[in-house]
C-alpha cells in the first residue's frame, strides 16, 4: 500500500517559502475580459468564491476563484 507524505519546509532551508498570489476582487456593473471567453460584464459576486459574468447574447459564465484567466478593464 503507497503512502503520499506531505513535503515538509525545515526552517534551516535556503528556499524562500512560496507566497500565495492575492485573490482577486470584483464588482457587480465591472467590465472584465475571460482569456477564452472573451470580454463580458460582471452580474453578481458570490463572497470571495465566483462571479457570474455576462458575455452578450444571453451567454452567462461562472467562474470559480482564484480567477486566473478573468481580467478587470
């Protein structure tokens, strides 16, 4: 039976420690471009974890955080 073990940081380590990229803030009314989608309006936020974007034509998108691929204008 395999075992996965968590890598562990040793606090002698030369490495710097990753920094987590912020999370992104949108509003509700904000234009935003989508790396494949296109460029939309912001609908509604949902806390910290989605937003629903509008991309024309009755075509809505949701899209999940941490947002890497929505751009604001």
């Amino acid at each position: 039976m395999e075992t996965t073990r968590a890598k562990r940081r040793l606090a002698t380590s030369p490495f710097k420690q990753p920094v987590p990229a912020p999370i992104k803030t949108f509003e509700v009314g904000g234009r935003v471009s989508h790396d494949k989608e296109g460029i939309g309006r912001i609908t509604a936020v949902e806390g910290a974890e989605a937003v629903v974007v509008d991309l024309g034509k009755g075509r809505l998108l949701r899209v999940m955080a941490p947002f890497h691929k929505l751009h604001k204008l």
